[in-house]
C-alpha cells in the first residue's frame, strides 16, 4: 500500500477538504457514492481511471465520477493533492 499523509480541513459549505502527499506508489481507490474533484497543489501526478492515463501538473484539475475505480501517483518523488467529494448527482 502506498505511505501517504493525510490531513482534513475544516468543512467548508458542507464540503470536506483532504490534503494528501503522494509517492510513487498508486493504491487503488473507489468513492462509491461521491464523485472525487481533486486538484495538483505542487508535483506531477499520474491518474489513471476508466481506462485512460492523465498527466497532471500542478494547478492542473480532474474530475472521477462515483463508482469509478482510480489510481493516482507522484511521477516525480512526491505530490500534493487536495480533493473534495460531493454526492454523486
């Protein structure tokens, strides 16, 4: 399993924030019933989900739909994320 750290935010307009730093190792990953908003805050970060590999660089934004099963990874040492959930609509 990857080592990563995580801290939350305080909710913020009922949404939680999670700030979590990466390595190169992609644990697999599935919100069942929330759809995954997550954003680079510093790093290069490999996504990988439905089939399809995207590349993301800091500042860079990506959107999992719930149910979708994903990977993410540091392509270069670590990577900073912060993701949000919302109920799947």
């Amino acid at each position: 399993m990857a080592p990563l750290s995580t801290s939350r935010a305080a909710a913020t307009y009922g949404t939680t924030l999670t700030f979590e730093t990466l390595t190169d190792e992609a644990a697999l990953r599935v919100r069942p019933r929330e759809d995954t908003l997550m954003r680079v805050v510093a790093g290069v970060v490999l996504l990988r989900f439905d089939g399809e590999e995207r590349v993301l660089d800091a500042g860079d934004e990506a959107l999992v739909p719930a149910g979708f099963h994903h990977t993410m990874c540091a392509l270069t040492g670590e990577a900073r994320i912060v993701m949000g959930f919302r109920p799947a609509q």
